[in-house]
C-alpha cells in the first residue's frame, strides 16, 4: 500500500511512516526481493509493516503534527503506551505486537517483536511473551512499556489465566546488555492486580504506560466497565510490582460501554499568552472507535476533569473517522515527537486469510 495523506482528527494531514512488508535482515531489501514477494502474493505489501507470515493484531504508525504540542518535560516517565507497547531504547525502535504463531486466524495469542532502527526496516526477532504460565495461559494480551529509573524497561500486560481471567502481568528483559532485549522474564509475583471488589474478570485489561506524581508514586490505569459504563481504573504503585486500586477511577461515562485499550498522556495548548499550558488526553477505545477527551489532570490528587466529555459534543472527537481503533500514543525521545499507532482491521473473510496464510499489516 503507497503512503497516504489522511485526514486527522483536527482536519490536518499525517502520513503513515512505517513499514516494509517481508522478513529482513539488517540490511534495506533490494527492489528484486520486494518484487518476487509481490509477484507471489499480490496483496501483501511491499513498504508497511508485516510479520512473514500468520495473524497478527493490525496496527498503523503515525507521525501527528497537529496543533497539540508533546509535553517533553517527562513527568510520566513515558517512552511508550500502545496495546503492546512499542518504544525508543538506546537508539533503537521496539515493536511488540499481538500475533497467532500457528496459523492467520486470532488465537494463541503472543507477543511478537521486531526492531528498527528508522521505523522503515525491521528485522523480526524471536517472541518475546509466550502464553505458558498459569496467569496467561490463555494468552498473552495488549498492554504498555515503562522505562523505570535507571533506564529499564518494563511491560505491563493482561494475561488470560486458567480461569479465563484477565489479570495484570508484569515482565523485564532478562539482559539489559543486550542491546536487542531479545529475552524477557515474567515477574515472580505475577499476577500483580486481579479483578477483584466488583470488578468483571471479563472486562479488565490493556494497562497503560505507568507515570509518576510527585509524591514518588506510579501511576497506571487499566480498562474496564462498572454497570456496563466504561471506566480507566486507577492503580498506584511505589515500587511497581505491589499495587494498590485508587477508591475511585481516573475517569468513567455512564454514555459508553467498555473501555479498551485506554491512553493517557500530556500535551500543551499554546496562544494564551501565559507560555505552555499543560492538558491532558484519555483516548478510550469503544464502539468499534477510538474517542478522546482533553481535560486538566492534577498529579497530586489525581482529579481529572474534562472539557467535554465523551460523547457529549456532536463532534464526538475521534482520533479518525474511519476504520481506527485500539491505538496507543509513544514518545519518540530521539525526534522529540509523539507517534500514534492504531489497529485497522481487515475486511477479508477467514477462507481468504487461511488462503493467503497471513492476516493484518501496518498501514
């Protein structure tokens, strides 16, 4: 698929930036191997971003240079927040995505790991999270990367245990010498936060990127529904591993239904006269769309409160129009931007992914 101009949600333009779609080495892919590819399997693309084979969740990347500004003063912390968190670390682009190893349907859930060093070239790396253990056994789903003091990184993602609970799970790389983080090891003391107090085991996922207050402490929230309304369950943590749920959430709506892939993040509205103005956007997945709102967040209390709600408005603000959904925001430290990743489904049917062997791509 050829770079495309799209429409944002603020009516500017953005073009897609990542991608190729065969498993390269470290080296750019001659035209002839990209030609044979497209000669064999015509619908594949030849530039976005594909795993060589089976299912994979569908995202896109972004670049949005839109009149929000990105709040680089990094009180959050915040090197990443997508369904499986994407990031920059020591000069190299991480992206970890959901992906069926054994075949093009959704199953068996992964994540599967790729680098680059210019979110063009990607080189495929061995899985990083496998559904193996009692507290993700039946799959390892999204979630988000912290960078922890000291520059180590850390995933916080939903398993589906034995029970077909969705919990909290916690992993770290097994070497941070390697400047891959190839290998990735699940925390001792998984899961870290169960659904518990009234919360529905059915209904509690997608951690985001953790932040922290002044008062030292992390900071996450986790998707999920009380009475069937969407809500951003708060979390607060001093050493990331034992958390506490806050008595209320960051935020909820009695006008939608579940809330997934939730992300939170600081940007600055500039024009006052008074310098940066520092707001913040809780993008909430629902209805088949991805909504946001903006608002004033207080770190000390963690009060947010919103300029104008979901759904309140007849604009309903929407990242994009079209068919967009599970995304999730990173800051790109080393371009000192934040770049949007989100899922575009496909509209094949299951006989034609089963045909093809393949199922999702970035676009």
């Amino acid at each position: 698929m050829k770079k495309t101009c799209t429409t944002s949600v603020l009516g500017l333009c953005y073009f897609v930036v990542i991608g190729n779609g065969v498993e390269f080495g470290a080296s750019t892919p001659t035209a002839t191997s990209v030609h044979s590819v497209l000669e064999e399997q015509p619908y594949r693309t030849a530039y976005h971003f594909q795993p060589p084979k089976n299912w994979m969740n569908v995202l896109i990347l972004i670049h949005v240079p839109v009149v929000w500004h990105v709040l680089l003063v990094k009180t959050a912390n915040d090197e990443s927040a997508d369904p499986n968190g994407p990031m920059y670390y020591n000069g190299i682009y991480h992206l970890f995505y959901q992906h069926n190893p054994y075949g093009p349907l959704w199953g068996n859930m992964t994540w599967a790991h790729s680098i680059s060093y210019d979110l063009i070239n990607w080189v495929h790396l061995d899985h990083a999270l496998n559904p193996i253990d009692p507290f993700d056994i039946n799959g390892c789903w999204s979630g988000s990367t912290t960078i922890l003091p000291g520059g180590k990184p850390a995933i916080l993602y939903t398993g589906k245990d034995t029970e077909n609970h969705e919990v909290q799970n916690l992993a770290v790389p097994k070497n941070l010498s390697d400047p891959l983080l190839i290998e990735w090891v699940k925390s001792a003391h998984n899961p870290i936060m169960t659904p518990v107090n009234g919360i529905d085991p059915c209904f509690y996922r997608d951690p985001t990127t953790a932040w922290q207050g002044p008062n030292k402490r992390w900071r996450v929230i986790v998707g999920s529904q009380t009475d069937g309304h969407g809500t951003a369950i708060l979390y607060t943590s001093e050493d990331f591993v034992n958390w506490t749920r806050s008595e209320s959430p960051l935020h909820s709506s009695n006008r939608t239904g579940m809330w997934e892939c939730p992300d939170f993040y600081p940007v600055s509205v500039e024009g006052n006269g008074r310098g940066i103005e520092p707001k913040y956007v809780l993008k909430a997945s629902f209805n088949h769309q991805d909504h946001y709102v903006i608002g004033h967040y207080d770190p000390k209390t963690d009060i947010y409160v919103v300029n104008t709600d979901f759904m309140d408005s007849a604009l309903q603000l929407r990242y994009d129009y079209g068919k967009f959904y599970a995304s999730k925001t990173f800051l790109d430290s080393g371009k000192k931007r934040r770049v949007l990743w989100a899922w575009i489904e496909e509209t094949d049917s299951e006989y034609d992914d089963i045909e093809k062997g393949w199922s999702g791509l970035q676009v």
